[in-house]
C-alpha cells in the first residue's frame, strides 16, 4: 500500500475526520483548536474554523455523511484493512470496540458498506487482543488452570506489548514457576527466545530478578530440548544408516522405493516410535512428502496423521491462523484460478443463492444467508469453527 496524497496544516493531533457519502469532502477536528474542512478532489484545505477554546475531538457532516467517531471508522468506510489493522495495534482493543454517533462499532461499519471480509478481519484482531488480554490477566492472577485453557484455545503466546513482553515475560515476572513450565511447553524454543524491547528473554529476567521457580522451569524446558535435539541426531544417524544398507543391498530394477522415499519411511517410522522425538522434523525436511501417496485409507484415519505425514507440527498450522482470511484470499489471488477467485468473493462478500450448476444446486435451502449467518449454524457452533474455517469449508 502506497500514500496517494497528504493534507497538510494542522499544527496538533488531529483527533478525528468525517467524510462525505459522495468521497468529496472530509472535516478534520484538532488539539489545535480548528477544524477544517478539505476539499479531496482537490487535494487542499477549502475553510478553516477557529474559535474553539480547546482541542476537537469529534466532528460531522449533517445530511451529507456517516457521522464518526473515529478514524477507523474512515478506514473501516474506505475498506482498506491495512489501515484498519496499523489504527488496530495503536489504538487496541478500544479503539475496535469505540462506538459512532450512530452506535455502531467500525466492523458494523464496515458490514453495511458492505465489506465482510474487512469485518471479518477487524473482529478477528480483537478476538485475538481479548484472548491475549484475557491471558496476561491469568498470568498476572498466578491463574494456572485459566492460562491452561487459553493456552489450549489457540492464544498468542508470541504477541507483545508495548514494552515487548510476551505472556512468559510477564509469568517469569511474577516468578509463577507452573505457568511457565505450561507455557515454554506449549510455545517452545520460538517462545523462549523472543526478547523484550531491553533485549531481555523471559528467562533473562527471572534471572535478573532472582525469581528461582521461573528460572529452574525455563532451564528444565532447554535441557529438555538439547536432550531431544541429541535423540534427534542419534535417529537421523540411524536412519541414514539403514539407507545406506538399503541402498546397497537391492539392485535399482528390485527397489519397490526410491531412496529417497525409503530414508523418508525410515525417520518417520524412527520419530514416530521414539516417545521424546515424535512429531519433529528437520526445518528442511518440512512438505518434502507427497500427501497423495502417503495419505491413504478412510479419511478419519488419514486426518489422524496429518501432523506426521506432512511433518507440519499443529501448533505451527495454528500460528499461521493468524490473519487467516487475508491469507486466504492472499493464496486464492496467488494460485490464478477466475473460478476460485470468484468462489471466494461470493462465500466471503455475498449473500447465498440457490443456483443449479454441474454438480446439483449450490446452496439449496440457504438462500440470502451471508457467512455471518452460517456462524450461527447448530453445526459451526458444536465444532466451535473459527469464521475462517467456515469460509474455507464453504
């Protein structure tokens, strides 16, 4: 995303901006004691109010405009989720929740434009921000049980504050010794080594702070990781050695493997049978096996198996969720498909309608129902499906 223009001369903060329902004109309001009103076409001031006794904080166009009450609301009009989304980690989770004149939030906002995905997005975030909220405050509370099922619920654990702190920052501070065990298990070598602004790692700081409980559960979780990055070697040592005889003993024409597939049987079955290593690959190793060959059976036995057949571990899978509705329309643009372009558009963007097609009715009984309404679908709610999960179902 690239500036397109800059409207200059306010000398303090501006604290809000409404626009025109015609995109022609916006109204600024300031800390210095003005508002001006901008002519967009133009691209320049067209009247400067002054008299006021203190700063703007809120301003409106009558009959012309939506009135605001924040500039997320503009961006949430504008539907640009790159602004939405650096206005979102400025103002947090209030800002997100901060209501216009008219009582809507932006994401209601952006529904009625209406810009689903751009909603979809915004209420994502602050999913996330209140998960992490929630997280920090059972940290803080030394509310174990709590940190478990948050942990459990997909939270961020490598999100930061202002400061740089994650959730272990915040649990070795506390020096809540079983709140960290849970969360260097559950977030791994990545967690451990984020550091905060100071440069510090969690573990860094239960150092600096004697905090004896949070420094013996972060040195038990690295011994425990050199000892598995030990087993590791010793496996793939085997394994390289049991293809070395593979290769040896069976002439090219007689191998009903490659060897290359054969050494990748060999580490899966190695790390699979090994209690400590299991699920855990190579860095390089990662998408190397074909799923169509390997995956095979019924399909809740190959669902089973994912995490080791395609050497992703899930708590990986689970990050990547992250801002998932961009990246699937991000990957849905990438691939080139008109028809899956167009798929997505109207899962995402449009109401359902009953349509025939090659394949029987599309969307039979469902028609003008949007993906918010299919959230609320007895199903969606049993399976606890996440928004972006139903729309990659759909």
């Amino acid at each position: 995303m690239k500036e397109r223009a800059r409207l200059t001369g306010h000398s303090g903060t501006v604290m809000n901006v409404a626009m025109s329902r015609d995109g022609k004109t916006a109204v600024s309001g300031s800390k210095d004691f003005t508002v001006r009103v901008w002519d967009l076409e133009g691209m320049k001031e067209r009247a400067r109010l002054t008299g006021h006794s203190g700063g703007v904080n809120s301003v409106s166009l009558c009959s012309q405009v939506v009135i605001v009450g924040s500039a997320l609301h503009v961006a949430a009009l504008g539907g640009s989720w790159s602004v939405c989304e650096a206005l979102l980690e400025v103002g947090g989770r209030g800002l997100g929740e901060l209501r216009d004149s008219a009582g809507r939030r932006a994401a209601e906002v952006a529904r009625e434009r209406p810009q689903d995905m751009l909603a979809s997005s915004i209420e994502d975030w602050l999913r996330r921000e209140e998960s992490w909220d929630y997280l920090v405050a059972a940290v803080q509370g030394g509310e174990a049980e709590a940190v478990r099922r948050l942990v459990e619920g997909r939270a961020d654990l490598t999100r930061q504050d202002k400061n740089g702190w994650t959730a272990l920052h915040w649990a070795a501070y506390e020096g809540q010794g079983e709140i960290v065990q849970c969360l260097v298990m559950a977030g791994g070598r990545q967690l451990r080594e984020v550091r905060c602004k100071a440069g510090h790692t969690a573990g860094d700081l239960a150092t600096l702070l004697r905090k004896q409980e949070a420094v013996a559960a972060v040195e038990a979780a690295e011994r425990a990781d050199q000892e598995k990055d030990r087993r590791l070697q010793e496996l793939y040592g085997r394994a390289q050695q049991l293809t070395d005889k593979y290769r040896s003993e069976e002439g090219q024409a007689q191998r009903l493997l490659s060897i290359e597939e054969y050494k990748t049987l060999v580490e899966h079955a190695l790390l699979a049978a090994d209690k400590q290593t299991a699920g855990d690959v190579r860095e390089e190793e990662r998408f190397k096996s074909d799923p169509k060959t390997l995956v095979c059976g019924e399909f809740k036995h190959a669902a089973r198996g994912l995490e080791q057949l395609l050497q992703v571990p899930l708590k990986e899978v689970y990050k990547k969720l992250e801002h998932a509705m961009e990246k699937l329309r991000e990957e849905v643009k990438a691939y080139g498909n008109a028809d899956l372009t167009r798929d997505l558009q109207y899962v995402l963007s449009e109401a359902a309608r009953e349509e025939q097609t090659g394949k029987g009715t599309r969307d039979k009984g469902h028609g003008g129902m949007r993906l918010r309404d299919f959230m609320q679908h007895h199903y969606v709610k049993e399976a606890r499906l996440s928004e972006e999960e139903v729309a990659a179902l759909r």
